[in-house]
C-alpha cells in the first residue's frame, strides 16, 4: 500500500508514473544551482536529467532563518520539490519550457498537495520554508485556495477553491484517484499554457480545469483507479 511508501518519490512512481531519476547530495563546491536565482537549496538539471540536493545550503537556511525542524525532513522537502520539476520534465517532453512564475508556484503547490496527501506531518516545515522563498514561490496559496486572489471554480453552482474542491471529491473517491486526477490534470494546463505569465495559467485554470479533470477522472475510473 501507499503508506508504506519508503519516500515521498516512492508516492510519486506509483500514483504518477514517475521515473525517478538520480539525486546527488552535493556539497557547495560541487553544486551546480545559482546561488541566488530560482531554488536556493538545490535544482533540477534538464540537460542531465538530474537532481542536485547542496547539503550545505541546506543546513545554512535551517540556520539563517531558524527553521524550526530537521534537516532530513528539509532535505526530503527539497528533494520532492527538484523531482517534481523532473516529473514535469518527463510530462511536457519537448514542451517543457516553462515561465519561472509559473513552474515555481506550480511546484510548490504540487508539493504541498503531496505532503498533504500523503505525509501531513511535514506541512508545518514545508509553510516554515516557502516563506521564506522568493515571493512568487508563495503564489501555491492562490492555487490551493490558502489566501486570496484564489483560483475559483464554479462547481455545482458554487465558487469554490480547489481546497473545497479536494475535499469535496475525498468522500466520493479514494485519494489516490484525486491525486493523480489533480496532479494529471495541472500538467494539462500547464501544457496549454506552456511559456506564458502567471495570469495566463490563472484564468486557464478557472476557464478549463473542470472540464480537463472530469475527462481525467473518467479515464482514471475506467482504468479502475490506480494501481498500487
Ligand atoms: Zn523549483
């Protein structure tokens, strides 16, 4: 089962397809991410299809801004943030060229989606973190509904947040089948909107997100959810 998942990358390969590609723990010396542009702590490599974790900018933020929980459990937060670009990189192929102020919210949320969908006791250390990132890092809040202007969906003649959405589905259908229903059809949009600005992939969301994911939810039922 799902819970007996070794990491949170685990949760990934099985509900996602995704393929997990090799991580480098790295010190400073080695590591290859800006230092001061997109994600402080490690990166993404597309041209080596790799993820770098730089352990000691790790420990030099756990110390900077009094981070309040261990470095293995920022360390797993960092590493779920790099693969989730990676997941991206596998999904869009040759489209993936994503504007910064998009992907690096987007990453973000889908982490928090996973840390809440599957390991609640790190969400307090993710918030302690992401408040500290560059500002547009803190945008997953308007897609998850945590703070306005949120992303609105009209369901049932209702406006709601994809918070209230999630919740919504969870006594319907088993989490796996909203995670990956979700998750499958972000990446949609995020195909849709490949290159453009936040406000694109804002209204796109409003404008097609029903619409992709009960399409998605259909698929995903008629395969008999996901497999495990
Ligand atoms: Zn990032």
């Amino acid at each position: 089962m799902i819970e007996k998942a070794v990491d949170l990358i685990e949760t990934l390969e099985f509900v996602l397809d995704y393929k997990r590609v090799p991580e480098c723990l790295v010190k400073e010396k080695d590591c290859p991410c800006p230092p001061n542009d997109g994600d402080p702590m490690g990166c993404y490599v597309p041209e080596e299809r790799k993820v770098y974790i730089c352990i000691d900018r790790i420990k030099n933020f756990i110390k900077e801004y009094e981070i309040k929980c261990d470095y293995e459990m920022v360390r797993n937060i960092v590493s779920l943030h790099e693969h989730i670009h990676a997941y991206f990189h596998q999904k869009l192929g040759q489209f993936y060229n994503l504007n910064n102020h998009v992907e690096e919210p987007v990453t973000e949320f889908l982490t928090f989606y996973t840390i809440f969908s599957y390991k609640q006791e790190y969400i307090n250390c993710f918030l302690q973190i992401n408040k500290h990132l560059l500002r547009h890092y803190q945008y997953w809040e308007f897609i998850w509904g945590k703070s306005s202007p949120y992303i609105t969906l009209t369901y049932n003649n209702e406006h709601i947040s994809i918070k209230d959405f999630v919740s919504e589905l969870l006594r319907s259908y088993n989490k796996e089948v909203v995670f990956k229903t979700l998750v499958e059809t972000i990446v949609i949009i995020l195909k849709h909107t490949v290159g453009k600005d936040w406000n694109t992939f804002r209204k796109e969301m409003e404008f097609s997100f029903l619409k992709v994911f009960n399409i998605n939810l259909k698929i995903s039922l008629l395969e008999g959810g996901v497999k495990l």
